[in-house]
C-alpha cells in the first residue's frame, strides 16, 4: 500500500524471495501501475489500497505510507485477512489496535527493521555469549544522513508533525535504539534522557542524542539529518569491543563485523589494536524478512508474538524519548507495551 520510494526496495526484496508483488496500492492508480511495470512485473496490477486489501489472492500486504496514515490501514489489513509489514517508526497505540487485530484474525505482524533478521545479528550473539568482550557494560549506536544538508528535508514527509512528528528520532534513531535492545536481551529498559541538539529551529527533529538504562547498561545513541551518512554500532565489553559499520543497510553479499581491543606496544610506551574480524554470506537481511512473512503466509510458521511485541517496544522506547526531549531531557521512564496490552 503505496508507491513510496522505500517501497521499491521491498518489491526487490519479494521479487528475490520467490514471493510475487502481485498488486500494488495507491490513491493515483496511474502511479500503482507505473511502479508495477518498473519496480514488480508483469503480473503486477495497479490500484487502489481498498482494492488491494478485497483481493483473496493477497497473503501479506506491506505498507510503507506515513505514520500518521499507517495504523488505520493495518488494522484494515488485519482484519482483512493479511498479513503486514507496517513500516517504522510505530506509534503504541495504533500499532496496539493492529495487534489485537492480527491476533483475532490469526495473521502475522512485524515492523519493517531489516537488520534483525540477518544471519550477521545472529552470528554476533555468539560472540558475545562465547565471552570474546567479556562482560557488557555499554552500548552505542548511530546513525546520520545528509537529508537537511542536501535540500530534501523541506519536501520530506519527515519535516511534517502530521505525518511523522519524531524525525530523525523515529527514523534514524529507531534502529539505533533496536540494536541497544537487541544487546540488552529485549529487556524493557527502566528509563530514558533524550536531548534535541538542533536547537528546535526544524519542524521536527533534525538531530537527536539520547541514553537508555537497560539491563543494568546504558545505551547511547545519536540520530542526525546533518550529517554524513553513518550506521556505526558496538557493544562494549570489559575486555573488547564488537563493531558494525553498516549496522542498518549492510552490503548485499558478505556482512561483517569485528571485536577491536586495545594493547600496550611492542615498545611499552605505544598502544596496539587487536582485530578479530568476523563475516558471514547469506540473503539480505530485507529478503530474509520478506522469507520469514512468506513461511507464515503458506502456514510454515504460526504467527509469533515476539515481533509486533518487539515493534511496540521499541515504538514504547520512541515515545519514552521523545517525551523526555519535550521536557529538556528529563529522565522518562518506559511503560512496558506488552504489559499495557494484557491490560487493555
């Protein structure tokens, strides 16, 4: 649902699946059937999100349109019948709504977070269990773009409150804020301090810096539409330190990362850098999300609980920041959604 320019990764992503795109949803029509013949195949047809969600031969619907639009279509899709992909960043509340409706119709929901399903995230957790850091004492991630500094931002559903009132901080620092969970274990975190560092002079934020207490660590993490472009993460340990470059969108093929330890020099008065580095080759992580839908879709897998949960609390996470920046970076603590959920 929606010809977004995002969308045409994720056409790629379940053309290389095995999957097919086989309609494709827009409020112009003419522009569904043209990203259809550019971006889908021919078996692709053009129409409108109502149509879409009618049409029985539609398993999984993935909809990228902007936050302010997602959750309505969600719980339509749900109730329809598919499963989603909802893009990021999600809201508690509309993404809760979805959730008691996949539930009830017995369908799958996720977010739209690559890199958690990569062979890489899966490869690293052992690393880190093996003991090659040591003990875990902190956690930092960022990631920046060029967005404001290259003319786009003013045009960009990212500078309209209406449509995405986070951000830089639902956008960018979303995945930082996933990969301080993915280290804490998913634990809930206890509290958040986040700080707009643009000086409020944007409609939304265009620069963010933010700390988590989780899991008995704190992440850091920092979001900019100001900078060169960067998707750097590490865990730190007590005897090392993991490092990814490209966290968010690594290379298509081989994925790697290292552990970077400090030693005295071979003269005692220098310092030298030890590198373990480690790689592994398998499917982009956007076509392992796309495959992970598709054994849902066929019934391989029964829907699991564990991600629209991992959605809502990293939406909880987003929230809890973006309430403390309104407050000049007060301590807000983290409502638990699941907990939330059972309640409702």
């Amino acid at each position: 649902l929606g010809v977004a320019f995002i969308s045409r990764k994720m056409a790629w992503a379940v053309n290389q699946s095995g999957a097919e795109v086989r309609y494709v949803g827009s409020r112009d029509p003419r522009k569904a059937s043209l990203f259809c013949s550019e971006w889908a195949g021919p078996w692709c047809t053009g129409s409108t999100y109502d149509e879409v969600l009618q049409q029985t031969g539609v398993d999984v619907v993935y909809i990228p349109v902007p936050s302010g639009l997602r959750w309505d279509w969600a719980e339509r899709a749900c109730r329809a019948g598919k499963h989603v992909v909802a893009e990021k960043p999600w809201e508690v509340k509309g993404a809760q709504r979805a959730q008691r409706a996949c539930e009830a119709a017995g369908v799958q929901l996720m977010d739209a977070t690559y890199f958690v399903h990569g062979d890489r995230l899966r490869a690293m957790r052992g690393w880190v269990d093996q003991g090659r850091i040591g003990e875990v004492r902190r956690v930092t991630a960022a990631a920046g773009s060029s967005l404001l500094l290259a003319g786009w931002y003013p045009d960009n559903i990212r500078s309209q409150p209406a449509l995405e009132p986070t951000g830089a901080l639902g956008d960018l620092g979303w995945y930082c804020i996933r990969w301080v969970l993915w280290a804490a274990r998913w634990e809930v975190p206890r509290a958040v301090r986040c700080w707009r560092t643009d000086g409020g002079s944007e409609p939304t934020p265009v620069d963010v810096q933010g700390m988590i207490e989780v899991a008995g660590i704190v992440g850091s993490f920092e979001a900019s539409f100001t900078q060169a472009k960067r998707q750097t993460a590490e865990v730190v340990g007590t005897n090392g330190t993991l490092r990814v470059d490209d966290f968010i969108i690594p290379n298509l093929g081989e994925t790697k990362w290292n552990i970077r330890s400090l030693e005295t020099g071979s003269s005692k008065f220098d310092t030298a850098l030890a590198v373990q580095a480690g790689s592994v080759t398998g499917p982009p992580e956007v076509v392992a999300l796309v495959q992970r839908m598709n054994q849902a879709a066929v019934g391989v897998k029964a829907p699991d609980k564990f991600w629209p949960r991992l959605g809502l609390l990293t939406a909880a996470v987003v929230e809890a920041c973006a309430e403390s920046m309104a407050q000049d970076g007060s301590r807000v603590p983290v409502l638990d959604p699941d907990r939330a959920h059972q309640e409702l």
